[in-house]
C-alpha cells in the first residue's frame, strides 16, 4: 500500500493532523461540526465530562461524554472550502495510520452531524423551527474535484433543478447528495424535512442584493417554487452538501440539522437565534445515545 507523502498529510510535531490539530485517540466516533468557534462550548457544556479541548486557528475541538456516549465537537467555520479541510482531516484521522503514513485495512465509519443555523425558503417553515436535511444540493463546485457519481434519480432531480433555477455555468453545475437514513430516522418529530441547498456565499449566492446586481435575481422564488416527486427545498446555508458529498464518498454518515433563524420568503429574522439554537443542541443530545 502506498505511503502518503508529508507534504500531502501534513502532521505537527505532537502527531497530530495539521488544521485541526487533533490526533487520532482524541476523536470520538459521533462528531459534531459547528460553524461558530464559540458554539463548541455551547455544546459541550452540556457534557457531563470533557476529556480533551484543541485549538487551531478556527478549528476548536472539544472530545468528551453524554452519559456513556462519547462526543466530539469541532468548529468548522463557514463555507464548503473549510468543509473539505474538516471532512477529510476527520477521515485522516479515522482511517491513515499516522505511523506508516498508509490507509489502514480495516476503515472506521463515524456519525458527522452538522448542528448549525439557516435561512427558510418556505413560508411554513417560521423562524426558530428546525429542519433535518434529506439531502444537501451543493450550487458550489467544491465536489467537482472528487469523483463523484450520481445515480438516475439524482441526475432527474439536478436536471430538472438547472431547468427550474437557471443555475448553469458559468456559475456552478449542481451536485446532490443524501443524508444517513440510519441518522435521519431519529429526527422526524420536531423537524421539518426536505432538500437543503448550500452555496457558496452568504450574499449574491444566497440572492441577497446590497450594492451589487446579481446574475439571478429570482433565485428565491425559483427555489421555493421548486418541486421534485415528493421533494422541496426547505433550506439553505453553506456547507451540508459538501459535508453529505465527501462524508458519502469516504464511508461515513452524515446529517445536518438546522436551526431557522431567518424567513426569506416573509423576510423575517429570528428575535433570539441563540435561544433557538440552544433548543436544537438540547434536541440532538436528548437523543445522541440513541444513535
């Protein structure tokens, strides 16, 4: 089996992998990614005990129990590129033998679950609500570096969002992919559930107009109006379709779970998003052992 170069798995000098600054034992099976530094405490001061807390740049990592569970919860930061830094560090560390720098023969799957905040495209989902993503469609390129492959019903459902959306070159070819079933399934009461669309800025990738004209000025609308079989867009934000995408293709199983903490459709802005993604971490650790 081939040896990973250093310059292509980059360790620090206390064997740890370079961004997250993490070594292998410190990593727990269920893993939490937050965007916000600060949330990670949020999270873990509902741990009855943490054994381990890192720091690296915006990467704060904090490792420890809910009840007999272990936990780890990283901060990922905003957007697909630092996605791809967090995916696959936390693979490197499930799956490379830091010693022989070699993939190790038998791989480990871990539950990633992204607790985060978004922005509503349907005027039945209200500010503070949450919603468990099915799927994660990526109007980023970040998966179009991987080999990524879509099955038909995949390939249906992107062509028909190109047609509905007019999102085509040169701005990005979609890709989709979907959440862990087998995670999913515990978050049904209390969440909405449809397709979650992550882009790859917060203001003219997201039709927000400030001084700037925008390439698709009706992207809400069309978003919204949206319809695939039984699937709508409920969401979107800016990283659950490369969490889905490159947790997929590497073996592990992905979910994302979003507190609402704006309206677009009825332009409404949470009062107290902090309050509402308390309820959402309090909602996932009620039922963490579970999973």
């Amino acid at each position: 089996m081939a040896r990973i170069a250093e310059s292509e798995l980059i360790i620090n000098t206390r064997g740890a992998v370079y961004h997250l600054d993490l070594r292998p034992e410190e990593l727990a099976d269920t893993v939490i990614t937050v965007g916000d530094p600060d949330r990670v405490a949020e999270v873990s001061k509902h741990f009855d005990r943490i054994e381990v807390k890192c720091r690296h740049r915006e990467f704060i990592t904090h490792t420890g129990y809910v009840g007999k569970k272990r936990i780890t919860v990283l901060s990922s930061g905003i957007g697909p590129d630092n996605i791809d830094i967090v995916i696959n560090e936390l693979d490197a560390l499930a799956n490379i033998d830091f010693e022989t720098r070699q993939i190790k023969p038998k791989l480990r799957s871990l539950n990633i679950i992204r607790l985060g905040t978004s922005g509503s495209l349907q005027a039945d989902i209200p500010v503070d609500a949450f919603v468990a993503s099915t799927h994660g469609l990526g109007v980023d390129n970040l998966l179009h570096f991987y080999r990524i492959e879509h099955n038909d019903e995949e390939n249906q459902l992107i062509q028909s969002f190109i047609t509905h959306t007019q999102i085509t070159a040169p701005m990005s070819q979609p890709y989709i992919s979907g959440a862990s079933s087998s995670l999913l399934k515990h978050f049904v009461d209390g969440f909405h559930h449809g397709i979650t669309v992550t882009c790859p800025g917060f203001y003219g990738p997201q039709g927000r107009v400030l001084r700037l004209g925008i390439r698709n000025p009706d992207l809400i609308n069309r978003l919204t109006d949206f319809r695939f079989g039984p699937h709508r867009i409920t969401n979107f934000e800016m990283e659950t379709s490369a969490i889905f995408g490159l947790g997929k293709l590497l073996g592990h199983h992905c979910l994302a779970l979003n507190a609402i903490v704006a309206n677009r459709v009825v332009q409404q802005f949470s009062k107290d998003g902090k309050a509402a993604v308390e309820k959402l971490i309090v909602a996932f650790l009620e039922r963490v052992e579970g999973i």
